[in-house]
C-alpha cells in the first residue's frame, strides 16, 4: 500500500435537491454497512452526500443510494467511488461530526 493511503472507502452522490439527495443517503446506510459522513451544498441547488466503509459496502451503497435517487426522479447527477483515498484527501473530507451538530 502505497504511503498516505487510508484502506477505507469513500462514496459520494451528487444531486439536483434535496429531496433526491435524502432518498440517496436512506438508501446507501440501508443497503450496506456504511457511515454517513457528510453532505455538502454545492450552490445551485446541488447537494453531495459522502459515505465511509469497506469498498465492497461503499460499492453497494452508492449503487443503491444512486438507483433510489433516479426514482425520485431527475435527480442523480454522479456517483462516485474512491476505494482508497489518501491522506491528503482526508484533510478535506468531514469526518461526521459535522452533521451530528448540524453544520
């Protein structure tokens, strides 16, 4: 394993709204063991949800979370999988006490 290399997953669903992006995180924290990490307003109406786990749940939710969204309607812009992220990435990403205190 490369250096600055974490072994955990991070999956990530852009939407059009929120209600879409809601649907996505429901979806992704049911279908497999996953943490909700965080949700970003992007402007424009776009929201980002980000979930954490082993690859293989990350996979999982995100193809779950993003199949919810297309059923809300025409709310799923991307879905995204990084199976490794490095550490450098990780100074950036909420670690999910954000949400918990409402940021």
């Amino acid at each position: 394993m490369a250096t600055g290399v974490s072994g955990i997953a991070l999956g990530m669903i852009e939407t059009r709204g929120l209600v879409p992006a809601i649907e996505a995180a429901d979806a992704m924290t049911k279908a497999a063991e996953v943490r909700l990490v965080g949700r970003q307003f992007v402007g424009g109406g776009y929201v980002t949800v980000l979930v954490r786990g082993e690859t293989g749940a990350v996979n999982a939710a995100v193809r779950a979370g993003a199949d919810a969204c297309e059923r809300v309607g025409d709310g799923l812009v991307a879905a995204h999988i990084i199976a490794r992220v490095h550490s450098e990435v990780e100074k950036i990403l909420p670690d999910g006490e954000d949400m918990a205190a409402g940021a």
